[in-house]
C-alpha cells in the first residue's frame, strides 16, 4: 500500500524548543521546497511550544507532521497530516521501546490510528541528547545497523527505518549497510547534513534525509540548498 513518504526526498525538522535566525518565518521554511515539514524534538518541549510551530506551519500548503517527544506534548489537530512516532531499537531503556507508547494509549482512549505511524530509529551519536534520553547503545558496526533494520523491517513490520545521527555528519558506509538491510521500508537518515555536499552524500543510501539544526543555525538558503541535493542525488 503507497505511504506518503514514497515519494519524499527530504524532510526539514523543526525544534520548537530552538529559536529561528532573525528574519526567518515558518512560512519561509515551509516555501524551501522539503517534502514535508515535521515538529517535534527531545529537550524542552511543551504542549504550548508545539502548538505555536503546528499552528504556524499549518497557514502553509506542505505535508506537516508531528513528532513527539513524549505521550504529554501529542497535539490533537486537524491540520496535521499525521503522527511520526520514534521507537529506539538500540535504546536502553525499554520505555522508549514501548513503554512510552502504552503510557500514549492509556492517556488518550481515542487514539487516531489512521494518522499514526511508527519510526523504527536507530541511534548512532552517544553524545546526542536523544542518544542520553534513551539511553541508546550507539557502538554498532555496519552488520548491527543492517540487522536492525531488517529486523525491523521483517518481524515489526515497520514502514520507516531512521538511521540517527543527530549533531553530527554519520558514517556513509552505516547509512548504506541501513539501505542493504531493508527492502520495502523508507530509509530515513538524519544528522549533521549543513550543506549540499553533505545532504547530497546521505542521500545516495537514505530514501530521505531529515534536516533540522540547519533551519535554526543558518536559515532559508542552506536549508534550500539541502532541498536540492536530496532531489539531485
């Protein structure tokens, strides 16, 4: 069955938590030319942050998403194309395997299922904050990666495998054993891509590529820029 991100190359990630360069609206993010815009990120996050990037982005015409953090900061709003759930296969801790995702269903009894897909990530930055959060087991070689992801493509039937590198560039060789290890799930990679050249790298392996910090650090032209790689590549 098609899923929207069969035909996405590049996905731009918005941190509520991180501030835009001064004289970037979300509306001129939203006009880079991403496939998709998706909200979400690991500290600082509140119902109230997230609302105020929903509501902005939503003026806009792009696929828009949410990525929550946590059960407590989910957004129950029409103008969201859905939910992207992160499930960390390297994650330590078994709540951010599953537990985090009971606690969603027993908070909200009227769980919209439709709009609902889960992430299969793998975390590769020890030093990144979701890497700490989860308490993720980053020393993995290319066979690790791969297993993971046709584990998690093969028993758990997931649609998305998202190889994580977050504040830094990866390992081209990790993001191609990733490629190798699943066959009808979108690869999604993200981490560390700040201009076309990167962008254009891991894109060669990733069906996607998922740029954030560079929205915030650096704005609307490099974020355009990455646009265009991931397309090119």
């Amino acid at each position: 069955m098609p899923t929207p991100w069969d035909d996405w190359n590049h996905v731009l990630k918005i941190d509520p938590d991180k501030e835009l360069p001064d004289g970037v609206t979300y509306g001129d993010l939203c006009a880079t030319g991403t496939d998709a815009i998706e909200v979400g990120g690991t500290m600082g996050i509140t119902e109230e942050n997230m609302s105020d990037v929903i509501e902005a982005c939503a003026e806009h015409d792009v696929p828009l998403y949410q990525e929550p953090s946590n059960p407590e900061v989910v957004i129950q709003d029409d103008a969201l194309d859905g939910y992207l759930i992160p499930t960390v296969f390297n994650a330590g801790s078994p709540f951010w395997i599953t537990g985090a995702h009971k606690e969603w269903v027993r908070i909200d009894t009227d769980l919209d299922w439709e709009r609902t897909t889960t992430e299969a990530y793998i975390v590769m930055n020890p030093d990144a904050d979701v890497a700490t959060y989860t308490e993720a087991d980053c020393d993995l070689d290319a066979d690790d990666v791969a297993s993971y992801a046709t584990v998690a493509e093969r028993m758990f039937g997931q649609e998305i495998v998202y190889v994580e590198y977050s504040g830094m560039l990866g390992d081209e060789g990790i993001v191609e054993a990733a490629a190798e290890g699943t066959d009808d799930a979108t690869l999604f990679y993200g981490g560390g891509i700040n201009d076309y050249d990167s962008a254009y790298s891991m894109a060669q392996y990733a069906d996607v590529i998922v740029v954030g910090d560079l929205a915030h650090d650096e704005g609307v032209d490099a974020v355009r820029e990455t646009v265009e790689a991931a397309a090119d590549a």
